[in-house]
C-alpha cells in the first residue's frame, strides 16, 4: 500500500522541511567529511559582488555549479565548496562612487586613492547575509563559514606569486590587445563586467570612405565603417579573398567595390560604367594613400595596403572594410604579422592626442 499524498501539497513548505532537515544533521558537512582521504576534485567558481542583491542571472549558473560539484561526490570524490567574495573591480568602486557624489578617474584622485579604497572596503561585504540566506534557499551546497575574499592579503599575494611564476618561467609578455574600453571610467572593462548589464546601446553613424588607390589615376576603393572617429588611425583595407569585386567608372572617377553591393549604392545601372571584375584575392597587396597625414610614415612598416580577411561580407557596406588595429579585435588579427604597427592616439579619457592634431584634446565621438 502507498501511503496518501496530500493533493494540496505545500511545496515551499516541503522546502523549507527538507534545508532545515539539511541544516540540523549537517549533510552537506557529512557529504565532505565522508570522503575524507578520496581523490580532491577541485571546483573553481568565480565569486559574486556583494555589493549587490542576487538575481536572475546568478540563480541558472548557480544552479549549474551545484550540480557538478553534487555528480562528483556521488562518484566518490571529495570536492570543496568554499565560498567567495569578489571584493575588486567596477561594480563596488562605481557603488562608492556613487555615495560619494564623485565621478570619474580625476575625481577619485582628488578624494584621495586610500582613502577611496577604505571606502569601497567598507561596503563590499553589505549583502552578504542576504547572499547567503538566498543561496541557501536556492539549496545550493556551499561552505560559507570557510568564506574567502579577494581583498585579503592572502589571498592577493598568492596571485602575486602565481604572476611571479609564470614571469621566472617565461610564460609572460608584452603585447596588445583589444578590449571594450570605459572613457568615464577610464580603464578597459571585462567581459563579466559588460553582463553585468547597466549599459545602454547607441548610434554611431555609417559612413563610405574613398581611398585612392596609387598607380592609377582617379581611382578609389570604397571602404565602410561604423566607427568614423578610428579613420585617422586607418592602416589598412581588408577584402575578402573570394568575394566578387568590380571597378566601375562614374563620371571623372572610378571605384572598386563589391559586386553585389553596387545596388546599394546605384539606383540604376546607367548610373555607372564596369570596367573591370576581380576577385579580393586579387587586390591583396594594392597600395593607397593615407586618408589622413598623421601615421603617413607606417608605410614603412607595410601599411596602407589592401589585406584579406575572412569575416569581410557582401551583407553590408561596400565588401571592402576600413582597417585600424588599434580600436577593433577583427582589426588587430588581420593586421598581427604584417609588420603594420598598432597604433592608438587616444588618452585615458578617449581625447586624441597631440599625434592627432587636428583634432587634439577632444573627445573622439565629438569630432
């Protein structure tokens, strides 16, 4: 006989009965204890910001780590679930910043960096309790009395040692890369930081520049951009190597671009003349001349010429792209190897530089 089941079950009820049945005979401390001396499988889980209240966002992942944790000790191995707290970065110095009513680099350096910092220690712990109550709720198994933080010493000088490591073993160097950048802020953002969320999408025009092509006269390749304000630090064009492109002759000019980009940029075919047709592959290697006069003596350095890359497309644009390794990811990789240098004429606060003198001290999206 099966025992009656209530048809008015309370399942939040049985929750509660099950995490305190949990809490009382200590099973998550048993589930431990009972593998002491198995093989450790060690679990890496990123900690949270304390600054803020758990939400959605943190519910699925956290779900997916208790999990695996869970699989592993029934296979009989030991894991432990310390718990941590994300005590640097954006999130809690823009939350002191905020309570202060100061913004910005420039500001914070005004108020004082140690004193900003004992500040932003002060609040980094402010919902941890509520943290923990959540995640117990959640029935997430996690040791919270063994806690650590990313702001004690320990703990900072381990990853100081293990950067120390890798610099003695030569597994370290200098290099570029891109990454989304902050002007308010002033520093360059993670991608964890982007999810966070908090920022807003906006429009930048789209623009069709001519290059002109050396070796012939009044001819131009037609290059496409989403981000006008990188043309001073343009070093390069990039094709694609198999895409179709044609040279078409319109009144005293001619251009080269993609085939199947010319109704974009012509109502009607009468508008213009086609010359010649060639696949990317043959424009590779094709100099230009600099748009603009600031980085003119990178040609050098093997700038300024027509590159193959595999994510040009005929979906937008002329098929052709404008190039500048040092504001795009794309940019960068097309340009790695070439010899063409990185440039960046930018300050901390996105501002050109005196290598941009026409447009010096001001902010980029303003020029």
């Amino acid at each position: 006989m099966y025992k009656s089941v209530d048809p008015k079950v309370s399942f939040p009820k049985m929750e509660e009965r099950i995490l305190e049945y949990w809490e009382k005979n200590k099973i998550f401390e048993r589930s431990i204890e009972q593998r002491e001396g198995c093989k450790e499988y060690v679990f890496y889980d990123g900690p949270p910001f304390a600054t803020g209240l758990p939400h959605f966002g943190h519910f699925v992942p956290g779900t997916i780590k208790d999990i695996i944790p869970r699989y592993q000790t029934m296979k009989g191995l030991q894991v432990s679930r310390r718990f941590g707290w994300d005590c640097h970065g954006l999130p809690v110095e823009y939350e002191m910043e905020k309570e202060l009513g100061i913004s910005g680099k420039k500001e914070i350096e005004d108020f004082g960096i140690a004193e900003f910092n004992e500040s932003c220690r002060s609040i980094v712990l402010r919902y941890t309790k509520e943290w923990e109550s959540i995640i117990t709720r959640l029935g997430r198994w996690v040791d919270f009395e063994h806690d650590y933080k990313t702001m004690d010493s320990d703990y900072m000088e381990s990853i100081w040692w293990v950067v120390k490591s890798l610099w003695d073993k030569g597994l370290m160097y200098e290099g570029h890369y891109i990454l989304p950048y902050c002007p308010r802020c002033s520093t360059v953002l993670s991608n964890h930081e982007l999810n966070l969320g908090g920022y807003k999408d906006v429009h930048d025009p789209a623009i069709t520049v001519k290059f002109k092509l050396k070796g012939e006269d009044n001819t131009f390749i037609l290059a496409w951009t989403t981000t006008p304000w990188t043309l001073p630090s343009n070093l390069a064009l990039a094709v694609g190597a198999d895409v179709d492109y044609v040279k078409v002759k319109d009144g005293e000019e001619s251009y080269i671009l993609a085939e199947a980009r010319l109704e974009a940029y012509y109502r009607d075919a009468s508008e213009y003349e086609i010359i010649s047709r060639m696949k990317g592959a043959e424009l590779v290697g094709s100099d230009y001349e600099p748009l603009f006069p600031y980085f003119g003596d990178a040609a050098e350095k093997g700038a300024f010429k027509v590159l193959a890359a595999d994510y040009v497309t005929t979906e937008d644009g002329t098929g052709i792209v404008h190039t500048a390794p040092g504001f795009g990811e794309d940019d960068y990789a097309t340009c790695k190897g070439t010899g063409i240098p990185t440039v960046c004429p930018i300050d901390e606060e996105c501002r050109f530089t005196d290598e941009v003198s026409d447009y010096s001290d001001r902010f980029v999206k303003d020029c």
